[in-house]
C-alpha cells in the first residue's frame, strides 16, 4: 500500500510540474523567432528563394 | 502400469465397426460466429466416424484433456473434517465439463458422507467452493410448461439449462457413473440461497447450497500446510484491493485536476474586435488550378499575461456560411505590434503599407509573426463498402506558450476552392492551464488500478484456484 | 399384544403390533402369516446377513424426540446396494424408516393401494397423481426383496421384484413401491442421525 501512495505521489506531483512548466508545449515569441529564422535560412541557403506559403485542402477522406 | 496397459485404456472402440477412436478436429462454417472454425471431435480410424461432444465417446477420447489439473484441488479423497459442527468424510469425485464447450470448463462435485448421515456434496468450479445437500421443495413441477420449471413459486427457463458430462469418477459414489454421462443442470438463486437441478434419464437430483470460503474448508479439513499459504494470499489480496482503491482515488483527483484546469480558460477579450481586409477572395492560380484567397489582419488587442499557456481555436461558423461539399485552407498569425511597427517604421495604421508588407510576409528574412498555425476545414461525401458517408472537419484549436505579454495582431489568410465570405472563419485566444499531463497520468493510474484489481482477485500461493 | 408359538420350531412368538401382518422367526427364520386365526407358515428363508445399522429388531429410543420401538424390517438390494424399511411403532402410531447407504427417511403417512398410472411409462421429472395427491418422480428403481425379521406390515416374498419411486409433494419426502398385488405410497421426511437416539 505504501507502495501506491509512493507511486501516486510521484506522479501527481510530476504531472504538476510539468503542468505548471508548460513542457512540451510549443514556444510562441523569442522561441518561434529563434527557430523560423533558422529555417528560413536554411531553405534560402539550398534553393535560392523562399517558397511562399500555398493554401490546399488537406482532405481527410479523399487526400485531394 | 506398463505400456500395454496404457495402450489398453486408449483403445476405445467406435459404436459402428469397432474401430480405434483418435483425437481429431472437423472445421465447419458458423453461422453466428460468421466464419470458419475448427473444433475438437473423437475420429475412427476405421470407418472415419466423427464423436463430437454430444456424444460420449468424445469423453473418453478427450478425458485426459479435461482432468490434467485433477489434482490441482482443495479436496481429496479420504479428507476428513468438522465444518460448522458436523464431520464429514471426502467419499468420492466427479467431474464435470460443459457439453457446449470446446474447451475445458470442468467444474468437481466431492461427495462427502456426514456423520448425520447425509450425502453432502462440495463443488468446486473456478476457484469457488459450495456446500450443497438434498433438498425438498415445497413444490416443483418440471414438465407443465415447455419452456419453464416451477419451483416454489420461481419459475426458471429451461433455456438456462446445460449439460454436464462426467469426465472423472473416482473414489465411492451413491451410484456407477459412466464417463460422458450426461446431466442437465439449472443452476438459480432463491431468497439468497443457491439451488441445482440435476436431471439425468433415471433421476432428478435437488440441491440446495451455500458459499464456502477457502479459510473455512482450510480450517474445517485442517489442511495445514495451507493455512500460511492461505493466510499470505488474503494478505497480499487485500493490499492489492487497498492499492486499487488508492489509484482509484487519483483517477479521480487526476479527472478534477483535468476539469479545473480544463474550465479555468480565462478568454482574451476583443480579438475580432477590429480587422483590414488587404484580400477579398482574389482567385490565384497555382499548380493544382485555381483557388480564392483572402487575407484579413485582426487586431490590436491585449494579451495580458507573458510565461502563460494560451489556447487558439479557429474554426468555421456555419451560421454566418456553411461549408459544404468543399474545402478551405487557413494560415493564422500572431503578430506582435512592436515588431509590425518596427517594420512599417512607425506606419501601423497605413492599411495599404501593411497589405503590402503581408503579402510579402514570407519573404522577410526574420519572422514577422510570433506564432503560425495552418490548418485546413473540409466538408466531403462519398460512398465506400459501408454505404454513402457525409464527413467535415470544422474546427482546429493548439496550444502555444507566449513568452510576452503585450499589443497583438492576427493575420489570416483563408484559401477555398469556392468564394467564401471572410466572416465565416472565426477565431478565439484564451490563456489556458494546460492538463495533458494529468491525462496521462489518469490513464497511468487507470493501468495500475487495473493491474492491482486483477492481482486483488487473482493473487494466489496457493496450489489450487482460488476466487474471492 | 398376543403370544404364540411358531407354526414350525415352536418357539414363543409375541406380536406386538396388532397391524403386524407377517412374522418371522427369529429362531428358524420361518416367514409366519398373522391372521386371526394363527400364524401360517409362508416360507422359510435364510436370515438376513448381519450389516451395521442404527436399529435391531426390539430397539428402542426417541426419533425427533417422540418415543419409538423398531418392530421389524424388509431389506431390498438393488442396483446401488441394498435398503432397510424398518417397521416402527412412533409415540403409539405406525411409521415406517428406511436405511440406505447410510442416510435415513422417516415415513409416517401411509397410502395404501393408490392408483397410479402404468409405471413402465414413469420418467424421472414426471408429475404424476398418486391417488389424489401430484408428486414429481425424482427416481424409478427396481428392487429385489432380500428377507426381512421381526413383524412386518407389509409382506413381499424374498426374490419378489418391486418397482420403486422415489419423489416429491408438498415438500415431503414420497416414496412409492408397486408389486405385482399392490401399490403403496409413504410419504414423509429426511432424519440426521441425531434426530435418533436408540437407547443402550
């Protein structure tokens, strides 16, 4: 039994540290600046030009 | 015992032409399990005959099938004990097994002789034990209805009878069974008491019984050697049980967690409060044909608090215009006032500037926008093997973590294969407390409550089956 | 209560039972008929093979508290071993007991030659009306009389064949034997073996 208390201990409080962290959550801001920069350069730096966004239906049943 | 001994007791003889009898299988399409399956049947080697399990040769073929664990139980022959003040004497066994079963379903009847003299019989199937004696009912009446038995006034179905056939006898019994003798059993409760009709050609048997612990038989046949064992088991069970209740315990906290978290979404106000239209489905041209796009700029409105989690949710509102049989592809951006009025140099309420620099967005060399979501709606019919279906996908909502607090815009871009009105997609941003983490851990804990529940009942040191 | 001497060895023969239809001897085994007039000699038979059972002939004691004397018995074998139907005085009416493999019933209503219907045709399961009275067949036997001691209520002759049933009415215990000449029913209930106390 003591056991389980140890258990669910742990994992409550983990949960809540993680929780309250935000891990795993994607950073918006300074994080996103950091890393969309990155890949621009890295496309501009292979193709020579930034290929602009293209809107198109993902469709789930027909994949068109 | 020597091999021609062993050969002798296998030599069963087929009833047509007196031939060998093997194990053998006969595959066959079921009509309710809606496919092909294969089933045990007792096979003459001579004249190909097939004894399936209505059938007592099919017994003798399989009985070493259905006694391998014989001695894998609680009694045995000759055991000896007091139970609740009266002696009893282990005389002898049968065992039976479910005609309807392929495989082993066997349950033992022990025949015990009191010193009341009564026959008195202890049944143990699954780990459970019942003491059961001779009963006489005030009133029984098995033959006026087709479908019923009347007793004392309960009717039982007669669709809840099945059979047993005896796969094992041993020791001394009140008569001569033969193996694969077949007895028709009703198994029922009345007033909390268990009752069984047993009912073979020649005689209808009436029991009435009650549950029996193990501790109780353990204690009462004084079978010492299993007391610790017993004693260890409940032991272990019953921290078992208090483990799962204490995981139950935080399954529950976890789901609160989960909902307070869940309904604590503070709402950023005023999000579409002001919008600029730079693109009003304009048709653009790509490689996969044309499509219309609009583009929109939300905003300024305030998001409070920086280090939070915030929740978007797009979607189409298909009051103002439904979506149907056709697509729509949207690219949602965060922008941060500063930074749009750096790049405008200080030109933000210029809407013909920041058009400009918006259908340019892609081509800046850092990034404009703080965060970016591309998610696509799509409302489609078809038919497959199951018929016509009617499918959509009319929301999109992710987390992201904000690191500042401050003015913000957000730019819309919306590409369809059909006009659509730019209205029509809305969104929401709302500071969120995030509880995927506690979702997780309740399905930890789910796993765990099961696991300790299944050890709570299933626990056992002891060398026989034992239920709860 | 009468005293006599038997028709074949002479020895004093005391009935006790006024019901009592057949004596046996205990002297030379002699099955004695009582009649009014004397006892008859119906055959003589050898005398019952010793097995261990609550009652001899002459026992006395108490049945569920009530006051009893063991008459007589008839012993049937059958396919499962053999029975006793004790023929007993119970608080100064007639009761009959049985014996088998150990466990005990005792009968104290008698119906005697019932209609029943033809037993070949009798499955165990049945209802069947026992003179006015519906029971459940739980069993159909057959037995062998073996012999019997001590005065008897009924008299089969030993080798007779006897069709029994056992079954079940209104929460009693029923038991049926049918003979070429008559058909009896009892009815009554199971006894522990505490319920008897035979003294000495």
């Amino acid at each position: 039994m003591l056991r389980s208390i140890i258990i669910t201990l742990l994992l409550v409080s983990g949960a809540f540290m993680l929780t309250s962290k935000y891990v795993g959550y994607p950073g918006a801001g300074k994080e996103y600046f950091k890393k969309a920069a990155a890949e621009r350069k890295s496309l501009r730096a292979g193709s020579g030009y930034y290929l602009p966004y293209h809107g198109g239906s993902g469709s789930f049943r027909s994949g068109k | 015992m020597g091999a021609d001994d062993k050969k002798e007791l296998k030599a069963l003889k087929c009833a047509k032409c007196g031939g060998d009898l093997v194990k053998g299988s006969r595959s066959h399409y079921d009509d309710e399990e809606e496919e092909t399956v294969t089933i045990p049947v007792a096979r003459c080697i001579q004249c190909n005959t097939e004894y399936d399990q209505h059938t007592s040769e099919y017994y003798e073929v399989f009985a070493d099938d259905l006694t391998y664990d014989k001695d894998s139980t609680v009694f045995k022959l000759g055991l000896k004990g007091k139970l609740k003040g009266i002696e009893y004497e282990i005389i002898g066994r049968l065992r039976y097994q479910e005609e309807e079963e392929y495989e082993k379903s066997t349950w033992d009847e022990w025949v015990a002789v009191s010193e009341d003299g009564v026959f008195h019989y202890f049944v143990e199937e699954d780990g459970r034990i019942d003491s059961y004696e001779e009963y006489i009912p005030e009133s029984i009446d098995m033959e006026s209805s087709g479908s019923s038995i009347e007793f004392e006034g309960k009717k039982i179905k007669k669709s809840e009878g099945y059979i047993g056939r005896i796969v094992l006898a041993e020791g001394e019994l009140p008569w001569t069974p033969e193996i694969g003798e077949a007895t028709l059993c009703y198994d029922f409760k009345k007033d909390g008491l268990n009752y069984t009709i047993e009912k073979t050609d020649d005689e209808v048997s009436i029991t009435k019984g009650e549950k029996l612990s193990h501790g109780e038989i353990i204690d009462a046949f004084n079978i010492g050697g299993y007391k610790d064992l017993y004693a260890n088991t409940l032991k272990k069970r019953k921290s078992f049980r208090w483990e799962s209740r204490i995981y139950l315990a935080a399954m529950l906290f976890c789901l609160i967690l989960s909902a307070y978290s869940c309904l604590g979404d503070k709402p950023v106000p005023g999000v579409m409060n002001s919008k600029s239209i730079f693109m009003n489905n304009s048709p653009v041209n790509d490689a996969e044909g044309s499509v219309y796009e609009s583009q929109i700029l939300y905003g300024p409105f305030d998001i409070p608090e920086g280090d939070k989690l915030y929740n978007v949710s797009v979607q189409v509102n298909q009051q103002v215009e439904p979506l149907n049989l056709e697509w729509l592809s949207f690219r949602f951006m965060l922008v941060g006032e500063s930074r749009l009025n750096d790049l405008s140099e200080g030109k933000i309420n210029d809407s013909a500037l920041l058009g400009d620099i918006f259908e340019n967005i892609d081509a800046l060399p850092e990034p404009l926008e703080s965060y970016v979501i591309i998610g696509d709606f799509w409302d489609e019919e078809g038919r497959d093997s199951d018929g016509y279906w009617h499918e959509s996908d009319l929301s999109y909502d992710t987390d992201f973590v904000l690191d500042d607090a401050g003015k913000y815009y957000v730019y819309l871009e919306l590409f369809s294969n059909n006009k659509k009105d730019v209205n029509s997609v809305v969104f929401a941003i709302s500071q969120s407390k995030g509880y995927r983490y506690y979702i997780v851990i309740f399905f930890v804990f789910f796993i765990l409550w099961g696991v300790s529940k299944i050890r709570s009942r299933s626990y056992n040191e002891l060398p026989f089956e034992m239920s709860e | 209560m009468s005293s006599m001497n038997c028709s074949s060895c002479g020895a004093p023969v005391e009935i006790k039972n006024r019901f009592s239809k057949v004596f046996v001897c205990g002297y030379c085994s002699t099955h004695l008929k009582v009649s009014e007039s004397g006892l008859d000699i119906a055959g003589k038979y050898p005398k019952l093979a010793e097995f261990p059972s609550v009652f001899q002939v002459g026992s006395r004691g108490t049945i569920l508290g009530k006051p009893f004397a063991a008459l007589g018995r008839m012993r049937y074998k059958y396919q499962g071993g053999h029975y006793d139907e004790w023929f007993i005085e119970l608080d100064g009416e007639n009761a009959w007991f049985t014996e088998d493999e150990g466990t005990f019933t005792l009968y104290t209503d008698l119906y005697e030659a019932v209609d029943i219907p033809d037993i070949t045709s009798i499955k165990a399961g049945q209802n069947i009306m026992v003179g006015d009275k519906k029971v459940m067949v739980k069993e159909k036997g057959h037995a062998v009389v073996e012999g019997g001691e001590g005065e008897l209520y009924f008299y089969v002759e030993p080798g007779t064949e006897v069709v029994y049933l056992d079954a079940v009415s209104e929460g009693k215990k029923v038991s049926v034997e049918y003979t070429e000449n008559e058909v009896e029913m009892f009815a009554g209930r199971p006894l522990l073996k505490r319920d008897i106390v035979v003294e000495g």
